[in-house]
C-alpha cells in the first residue's frame, strides 16, 4: 500500500476511528462509496473471501450498481496497516 493510503488511514484511525472500516474497506478493494454503503451482511463471503455487489445507494435511493450488474470484489487475505 503507499504511503499515502497509509497516512490517510492513520489519519482516519486517529481522528475519525468509527469510519475506519469504511475507509479501510475502500482502499483495499477499490469499491464506490455507494456500493459500499448499500452491503448487507448476505452480501459477505468470509470462508471464500469475496464480497458481492447488488446494490448501491445514490441520493437516498438503493438501486442497481453503476454498471447495472452484480459483481465479485476480492478480499485477498492482507496485513493490517
């Protein structure tokens, strides 16, 4: 990760720590703000660690994502920051 993302995520541990999984899960897969914010729990695969998105959440309203499709977002085993 560079240092970059780095500083952003201390930065974000440090003065904002309840928004960190949020943040952290951004950066490590590279998923919209709106995708994120529309998961469900369903929507988690721990055991074969990916993450599949349905939905998105855009001015209020929970629709399909940008693409229209569902897709798979890796979550690849990584060290913690």
């Amino acid at each position: 990760m560079s240092e970059t993302l780095n500083t952003l995520l201390d930065t974000v541990k440090k003065h904002y720590s309840e928004n960190y999984a949020l943040f952290l899960l951004l950066v490590r897969t590279g998923m919209r703000i709106g995708d994120a914010l529309a998961l469900k729990w369903g929507d988690i695969d721990f055991n074969d660690r990916f993450i599949e998105v349905r939905r998105s959440v855009a001015r209020n309203q929970i629709s399909t994502p940008k693409s229209g499709k569902a897709r798979r977002v890796d979550m690849s085993l990584q060290p913690m920051p």
